[in-house]
C-alpha cells in the first residue's frame, strides 16, 4: 500500500522546489539587468562588457549566456519592460487616436528616463536601421514588438487593417527620430521632445488611411 | 522671399489647398505680396525663417496686413475682388494657423483682425472668431505633461477640478478653467512645450543677423524696434513676468474702479504655468449679442479707458487690448485679461512721450512733436511726409480736442484711422520704437470701441488720469 501523504508531500516539494528555481531566476536575471544598467550608466555602452556586466551582478560570465545572449539584449529587456508598462497605461481609456499614440509612447520613454544617457549609444547599435540587416539584431524584436502594439492600437481605433507596410515604416521613422532626439534633448524634462513628439504623431495621423478609404463603391449609394 | 512662400505653399495641409482656392494666380499674388510684406528683407537661413514671421506678425506688421487688406478693399469695391481677398486671408490665416510654433502669431494675427469688425467682410471675421475661440491643438495627455513638467503633479492630484477641455487660445498655449482645492475657481494658462527655448534661440540668431546690418537711411531706428520687438516675445514667453505685470496691474484699481484684473496664485504658476482668479462673465461678442443698451456700451467703454491710461500713465502700456482680453462681468464690473504684453516705458521714452503729448492740449504743432520724436528734418520738409504725419495723429488727437463724450462707434471715424495708418505708411512715416506697441495699443482699443459703439469723454478721463499721476509723483 503506497502511503498518499508521502506521495503529495514529494508531489508539494517538488513544486516547491521547481518554484524557488523559478524565482531564483527571476531574481538573477533582474540582477543583471539591474548590474547592467549601472554600469551602461556609469562606463557608456561601449565600454561596458558582458564579462564586466557578469562580475558586477556577481555570476560567471557563461551564466549570464544563459539569460542574455548580448548587451544589446539586456537592453532590449529594459525596452520590453517599458513598453509593457506603456500597453499598460492606455488601456481602458477613452482618447484619441493621437493621444493614445502619445501616451503610449511618451510612457514608454518615460520609463526609460534614467538610462537615456546610454540608451543614445545603445541605440546607435540596436535600433539603427542602417544595421539591422547586417546580423541578427536584438533590435529585431524590439522593432517587432512595438510595432504591433501600435498596430493593435490603430485597428482598435478602426484604422482599416491590414496596415500597409509602408505606413508601419513611417510611423517607425518617425520613432526612431523622436527616440533619438529623447535620448539626447537638453531641454528641462525632455520638454522639446514632447513638442517633436506632438507635432510628429500629427503627421503620422495625416498619412493614416482613412475608414472608407478602400470602399469607394460604398460611396455611389 | 519667393522661398518662404513656397515652403509655406509646401507646407500646406490638402484641404486648404484646394485648387479653387490656391490655383488663382490672381490669389497665389496677392498672398505672396502679402508675404512680401511680412518680411523686411529676405532672410536666408532657414531656421530664422519661422522667427522672422512669428516676430514680424506679432508687431507693427499686423498693422501693416491690416493696411494692406484694407487698401485692397477700398480701391476695388467690387464684389468678385472682395470675396476674392476674404477667401485669402482665410488661406492665409489657416494656413499659418497650421505651422506649429506661428500658431502663437496667427492667434494674435487673428485678435488683431477680430477687434475690426464691419470692415472686414463677414467671412473672414467668423474665421477668426474661431482663431479667438478654437483651442490649439495641445491635447490633454500633452498638457498633462507639461503641468507635471512645471508644477510637479498630474493636474488632477493639484486641483480640486480640472475642465479637459481648454475655454481660449492664448497666444502660445491654451487656457483652461479648474478649480482649487480650497474651492477658486481659477484659470490655468499652460503654455505649448518647447516654445521659450525654441524662440529664445531664434531670437539670437535674428539679433546677431540683423544688429550689425545697415539697411535703411534710418537704422538706428529700426534697431530700436527690433530689440522692442525682442524685448516683447521674451515677455510673452515668461508667464513669470506676466504674473508681475498682473500683480502691478492689480494693484492700481480700487473697488471704487470697477476694474479688475484677476489675482495671481503664485504656487500654482511657473514660467510655463499661469494659474489666477477665474473672472465670470461674458466676452464682447456675448456682451453685444445680448444688446445692451448706449449706456451699458459707454460705462464699459470708460472703463476701458479709464484702465488703458491708468496703466499708461504708470508706465506700464497694456499693448494687446482685444476683445478677448476683456471680460464684462454682471455686476458692471470690467474684468481685464492676459498682461503678456505690457510695455513697460523707460524714463527717456516717458520724458519723449511727456512733451510729445503737448499737442494734444494744442501747446505743439505738430513739426515740433515730429522733432521731439527725433524725425529727421529731411522728412518734416516733405510735404507729403508731413500731410501724411498731419492725418495720422489728428486721428489721434481729435477726440481729445472734442469737449463731452466723443463717438467712437462712429464707422467714418475708425475708418479714417485705418486709412491714416496706410496713408503714414506708404510715406514711411517714422517714430520712435516704443512708438510700434504704444500704436497697436492704442489701435486696438479704439478698435474695441468701435466695436463697442461707446460714447468716452476721452479728454476728461485723461486729465483725471493725468492729474492722478502728477499727484502719485509727488507723493
């Protein structure tokens, strides 16, 4: 006769112990995001190594391999983490197409606010667009994440789908400048990029295909 | 400045571009003559470009379009001409109304046409009452930035209430109503982000381009209105300058006035955040819209004179007097807005204006208030010049040499006003710079009054104000 209360008791450890792994690793690899971003702060992004990123969160360098492949994709963490934070704020609101668009984005930065002066550099070598065909890029998921996350926005907002493709490239040019003037602006609160920002979404809507755009026969009635 | 028309024509959005419209050569000239005049001379640089405008339009070059619509109006009375004008100033109007920083200038532009009413074809005139009341495009999630920006917390967490919704255009942001949470009801001027930066900038590129240049026989003249001109936008974009404007301001009415000019609530204002006291009441298109009969009109006609020479005489020259400056509250009571544009008069410019004032109590004549302007002789042996001098400031003068209560709803006087102010212009008739705003204030109340239709014994209320001064002087 099998004793069921061992058999749980080994089923509960197991969990238990499956469970504090999950969580260790958790904390690890918050721990070299964390180590990361003090460093990318502290030395720029060029002279910041994996090697050094692994000492400071105090692991081997082959362990940190196993959370991140490269820099670039601890960065693309940090990104990540902002963007869901920036999904987060605009739902269950009721605003404009624009606005939606504003406060996703300018949450997203926002969260980023602390790491702006690497992330000038980061993105040099991550979301320049000039480089992201020349190896597989971190800046690859990035770009793919954003994007459809906008892309979900506009089709709520009844923008008729499926979006061209060259109007995903606009808005990403347009992005990628206002990212870009973020990271380096001078002005008290990043104030000059909020009016880059405001005026660049503007001409972003312009260019939006309108609901009808496709129906003209609809208009013969 | 071909280039500038251009890039502006490029810059136009497609609706307002439509080919009735714009493929007019007839209209594609007038609006580029327009242009031609909004610019002294051309300037190269692009990024000055902007500037140059924002700064030529918010100054003596209101009037100077105001002039040269008028001319189109009054030399060709023809139905066809005239439609054709309204219908580019329109483009004109929204097409500037559409270029980012202008659309502080084109705001302006459009209080400084909305003060002419009757004269201006009713078209244009319900264009621009929607520049008076149409709110700039700075939506909430923007403005919300901004107030976190300046005053450190989401609009909602600072006050009691917060309208979403903006009630006017200022000059280079929008204006909404909240409430405090000790129960005020006050009035958040939030200014667009970036602009102070931006134009302070723009300002020293222009400065550095034009100081050193020499363009006219009377340069150290229009260096003089350059740096007035410099002087002006610094202080528009400085709501902490306004404030101290508002607060002396204030402090010259009295209960007994009947004038008002709303408290400052300096812990909820920055350079970029104007929060004061909400003044109740209607503007002047509510006020007239409910009729109100000739001695309502003329009370609140005195008031604002009464207000502008207070102010004149303690130096500090309301310059922006429009109709959306002035609230008329229930009570009789006259409420005055927006103190981003005050002139505050030196000493020198006091004395000038001291002596030059003589002639309106006929002491001078007027080659001797030409000389205390300082206008060369050259120009008073003109006779043309001279003539042309003469209309101008008896325009000026002749409700101070009228005893009683002077007409200035009378449409053949305004009139005369605007065709004087062409008429010195197209002479080049010249003054010293503080001359520019002290005119476009005076222009602009006397636009109002007309407007108004009041009935002012404009002569007494000087003395009174006059009197006050000497009196304040000796103390």
């Amino acid at each position: 006769m099998v004793d069921t209360n061992w058999c749980l008791s080994l089923f509960y450890e197991r969990d238990h112990f499956m469970r504090i792994t999950a969580e260790a690793k958790v904390a690890t690899r918050e721990r070299i995001v964390k180590a990361a971003a003090k460093l990318f702060r502290k030395n720029g992004w060029e002279s910041t190594t994996t090697r050094g990123i692994a000492a400071a969160a105090g692991i081997a360098t082959g362990t940190l391999f196993n959370y991140f492949e490269s820099k670039e994709a601890i960065v693309a963490a940090l990104i990540a983490e902002a963007l869901e934070r920036a999904e987060q704020e605009i739902r269950n609101r009721d605003e404009s197409l624009e606005e939606e668009l504003f406060t996703f984005i300018w949450t997203e930065l926002a969260s980023l606010r602390a790491y702006r002066k690497f992330l000038a550099d980061a993105a040099e070598s991550i979301l320049s667009p000039l480089r992201r065909y020349a190896r597989e890029s971190a800046g690859d998921s990035i770009r793919a994440n954003h994007l459809e996350a906008v892309e979900q926005i506009l089709i709520s907002r009844g923008v008729p789908g499926p979006l061209p493709a060259v109007t995903m490239q606009l808005y990403w040019t347009l992005y990628l400048g206002v990212f870009a003037h973020w990271a380096t602006d001078d002005s008290a609160n990043q104030e000059d990029t909020l009016a880059l920002l405001d005026q660049s979404l503007k001409l972003f809507i312009t260019s939006l295909p309108r609901p009808g755009d496709q129906h003209h026969e609809d208009e013969s009635e | 400045m071909k280039t500038n028309l251009n890039d502006l024509f490029a810059g136009l959005p497609e609706e307002y571009s439509s080919p009735d419209v714009l493929d007019s050569d007839d209209a594609r000239e007038r609006l580029q003559a327009i242009f031609a005049d909004l610019a002294l001379k051309p300037v190269p640089v692009g990024s000055l470009k902007r500037l140059w405008t924002l700064g030529e339009l918010s100054t003596q070059v209101t009037l100077a379009y105001i002039a040269l619509w008028m001319r189109g109006w009054f030399a060709d009375a023809e139905t066809k001409q005239r439609s054709e004008m309204d219908t580019n100033l329109r483009v004109a109007l929204k097409m500037i109304h559409g270029l980012g920083y202008l659309r502080g200038a084109a705001t302006k532009l459009g209080q400084a046409f909305g003060s002419l009413p009757e004269i201006l074809p009713e078209q244009v005139l319900s264009t621009l009452d929607s520049l008076h009341a149409q709110a700039p495009p700075m939506h909430f999630s923007l403005l919300r930035e901004m107030v976190r920006n300046e005053l450190g917390r989401d609009p909602s967490e600072i006050f009691a209430d917060f309208d979403k919704q903006p009630f006017a255009a200022a000059s280079i942001g929008q204006v909404h109503r909240a409430t405090l949470k000790s129960g005020e009801d006050v009035a958040v001027k939030i200014q667009y982000p970036g602009i102070a930066r931006a134009m302070e900038a723009d300002l020293r590129n222009l400065m550095a381009l034009i100081l050193p240049m020499r363009l006219t026989r009377n340069w150290e003249n229009v260096k003089g209105s350059c740096l007035a001109v410099q002087d002006m936008l610094r202080q528009e974009v400085d709501y902490i300058r306004e404030a101290e404007n508002m607060r002396q301001a204030r402090a010259l009415f009295g209960p007994e006035d009947g004038i008002l000019v709303p408290r400052v609530y300096d812990e909820y204002s920055t350079a970029k955040v104007l929060t004061s006291e909400f003044l109740p009441g209607p503007g002047l298109k509510e006020f007239l819209a409910a009729n109100p009969d000739q001695s309502l009109r003329d009370e609140f006609g005195r008031k604002m004179l009464v207000a502008w020479y207070r102010l004149f005489y303690s130096d500090h020259s309301h310059s922006d007097p429009h109709s959306g400056n002035y609230v008329f509250l229930r009570d009789g009571r006259l409420g005055i807005l927006d103190f981003g544009c005050v002139q505050h008069l030196t000493a020198s410019e006091r004395e000038v204006l001291d002596r030059g004032e003589a002639i309106f109590d006929r002491k001078i004549t007027l080659e001797e208030l030409l000389r205390v302007f300082g206008i060369p002789e050259s120009d008073i042996a003109n006779p043309e010049y001279l003539a042309a001098s003469r209309r101008h400031n008896e325009w000026l003068a002749v409700p101070l040499w009228n005893e009683g209560p002077f007409d200035f709803g009378e449409e053949g006087f305004f009139r005369k006003g605007v065709e004087s102010l062409q008429e010195a212009m197209s002479k080049r008739v010249t003054a010293p710079p503080m001359y520019l705003y002290l005119l476009r204030s005076i222009f602009g109340w006397r636009a109002l009054g007309f407007r108004l239709r009041c009935r002012v014994d404009q002569n007494t209320i000087r003395r009174t104000e006059l009197a006050r001064r000497r009196n304040r002087l000796s103390h």
